[in-house]
C-alpha cells in the first residue's frame, strides 16, 4: 500500500522532531506544510460530522452512508491529532533556529 502524502508529512516531522539537521528554509516549508496539513484535516472532518448530522436527520438515509462517514471520521481524527501535537512540537524547534541563526550572525564579524 502506497503512503499517503499526508501520512509522509507526518513521518516526515517525526524525522525532524528527533534532531535531523535541517535548515530555516526547509523548517519553514514543513511548519506552512503541517499548518496546512491541520486546516485540511480539521475541514474535512468537519465536513463529516456535518453530513453525519444531515443523515441522521435524514430518515431514509442508508446505515451504510452513516457508517462510511463515522469510518472515515474515525480514520482522520488519529491524523489530526498526531499532525497538531508534531506541529506544537515543531514551533518551538523553529524559535531556536531562528534564534541561533540570528545569535551567528550578531557574532559573525563578517556581517557587522
């Protein structure tokens, strides 16, 4: 089974998240990444719950319909909140890059 692009995204921050050397650039690609990778997420379940609440107020309305959006919710939410915690997690790492990049170049005497 092919991985999907969202679940190499998030292996990907995993990698990163366990001190791979990575530069500012490619930080913040893969903060914009998993930022957008969330608001995807959150929208699409959002979406499900949505149509759930249409089904169950829908009488004939087929179980099956209800049981595919209650999987595919399900499926999504592990995603979600694995993707925002790697997220935090990034946010933090990304300060001190910065931080340390600046802390270089105020004491690069090359840059003064």
């Amino acid at each position: 089974m092919d991985e999907t692009p969202d679940l190499a995204l998030v292996a990907r921050l995993r990698v990163v998240l366990g001190d791979e050397l990575i530069t500012e650039t490619e930080l913040r690609s893969l903060l914009e990444q998993a930022d957008a990778l969330v608001r995807t997420l959150d929208a699409q379940i959002a979406g499900s719950e949505s149509r759930l609440t249409e089904l169950n107020d829908d009488p004939d309305s087929s179980l099956t319909e209800i049981a595919q959006e209650l999987q595919r919710v399900e499926t999504l939410k592990p995603t979600l909140d694995e993707a925002r915690s790697l997220l935090a997690d990034l946010e933090p790492r990304a300060r001190e890059l910065r931080t340390s990049w600046l802390l270089n170049q105020a004491n690069d005497p090359f840059t003064r």
